[in-house]
C-alpha cells in the first residue's frame, strides 16, 4: 500500500467530506438528554430543519440510517396488501420497492433503463387506469444516486393532481436534500425521507421524514406494524423538546453547526454552487470524450456525476488505480452497472479548487488505466469554474 500524504479525497456520493467545524462540535461533551439545554437544542433544530425540507410541518428525526426513514415512510402510511407504485429508476428504488415487499404490500413497479427518471407520462397512464383508486401511494427517489438522475418532482405531482388521484406522494431526497431544489410542501409531497451523510455534511447515523397534515392522517388508520418507527410518540415528545429513545446526542451537535452553515451561505447560493460544480464535471466528462450516464438534459444530477466507460473497459480498475495512486476514492457502479460506471460526488462540503482536484485525479485515473481519452476534460471544467465563478 502506497503511504500516501495529504488529505484522502472522499469523492463518493455520500457520505461526504464532515467540515473540521462539524467535527468540532461533535466533540464536545454529551449532555443529558433530559435537561433544559437538551431540549432547547431539539426544539432549535426541528425549526431550522423545515426551511431545508421547503416545509412549515413537522420533521421527523431518527438516530438511524436512510434506509430507516424509508421504513418509517412506508409503515407510518400503509397497511398490509396495499398497492403502491413505484419507478426502477436505479439501485436504490429497487431497494425501496424490495423493503416494500418485505413489508407486505403489493408493489406495482415501472420498469426503467437506469439512465432516465420517474416519467410522468407513464405515471398519468398508470393513474388513469386506476378508477378505483387502489394505488395507495408512489414512491419516487428523487436523485437515484446510482445513476446520477434526478426525477422531476413537480412534473409527477401534476399527474396526481390531474387525474384527481389521492395516492400520497413519497419521494427520497437522501442525496439531493440541501444540494439540489427540492419543496416539500410546494411540490406536494407527503412523506420526504432524507439522511445526514450527503449534503447536511454529518457522518451517518440520522434520519428524516418531512410529513404533510395529509400522511398524519393516514397514519391514524395505517395497518402495517410499527413501534421504533412510530411518529406519533416521536411529534408527542419532541413537543416538550424530548424524543421517546435516547437520541444520538453528539450527531444532533454535529447537525445544529451544518444548518448554521447551510443557513449562512444561504440554500439558493448552496443550490447554484452544487449546479455549477455539476456543470463543470459534465464539460470534464464530454471534453475527454466519454458518456454521462444520465440521458435526459432535464434530469443531470446537482450532487453526482456518473461516467460510462467504453466497452472493454472496467470502470473498478480506474477507481482502483485512483485510490491507490491518488488517494482518492470514487464511487463503484452499483448492481447492474457494476463496472461499466463510476461515479464522481461533488456534493456537501466541497469548493471549486478540491473540484479541479478531483478531476485532475480522475483524468489521470482514466490516462494511467488505458482509457482512450482526450486530456482537455481538465481545462474544459476548469473554463466552467472560471466563466461561472463564485458569486458570478
């Protein structure tokens, strides 16, 4: 193993680069949870967390990973047997429609290419052919961090909202939430299931669900078993500035620093600096005459950038060669595009010169691996970075 110096450079799609300032505040000493100061802490952070969700109702928080807050989103709404519909967008829907069936619903799923987002055309359809309204809800990740494809949210609510169709909306935003536009009440969303790993800058280890007054309701009559993943225990306690288990204390710390930093740049400014970063990977990957996966210019990922490698290729063998070398890693093609892509982060905590950095690794990475590439995908993102600079 090459003894490498310098900061490693974390570039996968999450989790992200902590700030030394998050760190720091995690390192101060656990308080109880119980007192004064603790409660004033939980009360300060619900509030502050409703303006990166776009919401002005209850955020649920969980000491868990995503994959518990899509748990939470499907038992705290559903009920045994029923229908939901949910888009094969990536690896990750296809988790979320497995939990789904695991959990005992019957799941219809709209098949997918992996290279393009939740169609709205295709929801219509399926809402229309639906007169009796048995799909109970759609589920969509907004961001398929697989691929590096962002479904288009508004688009899928008119389709609701056009057929008059009551399904509750759910929509995953563990890789956009606080890097990509995203409006959970102005889209209509029901149930926003988000995580602390990618661009609210903490290591993992919370949740979220963001839940419209429509999926309070349906969780009154919801059948599907739940105790942990309960809401309703949760919003009782976090009213007296309490949660109903032992709350990860130190990552609360963590989140109460990244929100002030989230709230000092400003969400516009963080959503236009994720675009800009994102422009400047795309002109990088097509300058060195390679493919982005994502096939629709509507739906190319603020957070991430996946690189489809010419056949004959091993995309695993360009990370390899980039995290030995370079000390850099990449994020690895998952299920069915395992080798054929890999994937750049460049969400969170990230500036235009670790950018220029990345990605001279990567041309380097792809140069030292045999790919056939042109050595201007460097210069053409740094054009990007410098014509679309900060504050331009």
């Amino acid at each position: 193993m090459t003894l490498h110096t310098g900061r490693h450079f974390l570039q996968i799609p999450g989790p992200t680069n902590v700030p030394d300032q998050v760190l720091r505040a995690m390192a101060r000493p656990t308080i109880d949870h119980r007192g004064p100061e603790f409660a004033a802490l939980t009360r300060r952070l619900l509030a502050e967390l409703q303006p990166v969700f776009g919401t002005t109702g209850p955020v649920v928080v969980y000491p868990a990973s995503g994959t518990g807050a899509w748990e939470a989103a499907l038992v705290n709404t559903l009920s045994p047997g029923d229908r939901v519909l949910c888009f094969e967008t990536g690896h990750f829907a296809t988790l979320w429609r497995a939990m789904a069936e695991q959990l005992g619903l019957d799941v219809d799923f709209v098949p997918g290419d992996w290279r393009h987002g939740a169609d709205p055309a295709r929801l219509a359809e399926r809402l229309a052919a639906d007169a009796g309204h048995t799909i109970k809800a759609v589920c969509v990740v907004h961001n398929e961090t697989s691929t590096g494809v962002t479904s288009r949210i508004p688009a899928l609510r008119r389709a609701l909202d056009e057929a008059g169709h009551p399904a509750l909306l759910l929509v995953d935003t563990i890789s956009s939430l606080a890097s990509i536009d995203y409006r959970h009440d102005a889209w209509g969303v029901d149930v926003t299931v988000a995580g602390s790993q990618k661009g609210l800058m903490l290591p993992p280890g919370l949740s979220f669900n963001a839940v419209s007054q429509k999926a309070l309701a349906a969780s009154r009559t919801a059948g599907l078993p739940r105790s942990f993943w309960d809401w309703r225990p949760i919003l009782e306690a976090n009213e007296h500035g309490a949660f109903p288990y032992t709350p990860a204390t130190n990552l609360l710390y963590g989140l109460d620093e990244a929100l002030a930093m989230l709230r000092a740049e400003g969400l516009p400014a963080v959503f236009a600096r994720h675009a800009r970063h994102a422009r400047a990977t795309r002109a990088a990957v097509r300058a060195w005459g390679l493919e982005v996966l994502c096939a629709d210019e509507r739906e190319h990922s603020g957070s991430l950038t996946a690189v489809l490698l010419p056949d004959g290729h091993d995309a695993d063998k360009v990370r390899e060669i980039v995290l030995e070398r370079f000390d850099m890693s990449l994020g690895a093609g998952l299920g069915r595009l395992t080798g054929r892509i890999f994937r750049i982060g460049h969400l969170g905590h990230l500036g235009d010169l670790t950018l220029a950095g990345t990605l001279a690794g990567v041309q380097l990475g792809l140069q030292l691996a045999g790919v056939p590439v042109s050595p201007d995908g460097l210069g053409a993102a740094l054009d990007v970075l410098r014509e679309e600079g900060e504050g331009a």
